[in-house]
C-alpha cells in the first residue's frame, strides 16, 4: 500500500501503520492530541545572571522530557515591572515557545508552583 500525504495536520499511511504529523510530532500507534503553546514566566531578581539561564534551561528541558519541543526562546532579560509582584518592582524575564502533547502543561504548571525563584507565569494555547 504506498504512501499517503495530507495537508494541515499530515497523515500519513505506509505498508497499514498509520502516522500523524502534527507541529513536528511523530506519534506510532496511539494519536495524541499536540498542540503550539506559549509560556512567559517571570523570575526573582535576586537571581544571578547564571542562575536565571540555569532556569530557563531546566523549563527548557522538562518540556522536551515530556514529549515536547521547544521552538524558540525569547530571553529577555532583566525588565521593570509595572506593578510590584511579591515586593518585587523588577524580575528576570523569558518566553519559550513550544509543540506538546495537552498533559505537559500540568506538569509545566506543577514546576512553576514549587519553584520559589517564580514569581508569575502564563502558558497560553496558541490559536490553531
């Protein structure tokens, strides 16, 4: 049976095991759902310079440890506030955008929650 390909989401059919294509997901067997997110968080300006990358590294990595892909990441650096957060007028300051199955997000919110160094974060389902 050849190959067949779709446009949008491929699906793809080769020799009766199906693949999905989504945001640059292969998935074998069980389709699960991916989609394109956004997360900004802000981080404690007592932070170091090295301890603020170190933190955007291990946000980085807890995505691509479950099943994600981060496509790019904004550092932006040290920024003013608008209004104080937690007695903070300023804060270390990163968006990364990624593809992940819908479960990551839980669990991206679950680190943020226990990690002191957080002060806010949003994570944002882009529009299909």
């Amino acid at each position: 049976m050849g190959e067949l390909r779709g446009s949008g989401t491929d699906v793809i059919m080769h020799s009766q095991s199906l693949l999905r294509m989504e945001c640059g997901a292969i998935v074998r067997g069980e389709v699960k759902s991916v989609h394109a997110y956004e997360t900004m968080f802000l981080l404690n300006p007592s932070l170091s310079e090295e301890e603020y990358e170190a933190m955007i590294a291990k946000f980085g990595e807890l995505i691509q440890s479950n099943g994600g892909e981060v496509t790019k990441t904004d550092r932006r650096g040290r920024r003013r506030l608008a209004y104080e957060i937690e007695d903070c007028s300023e804060a270390w300051d990163a968006i990364h955008y990624f593809n992940a199955p819908s479960e990551l997000v839980a669990e991206l919110e679950r680190v943020y929650r226990i990690t002191d160094a957080v002060i806010r974060y949003l994570i944002i389902r882009q529009d299909d």
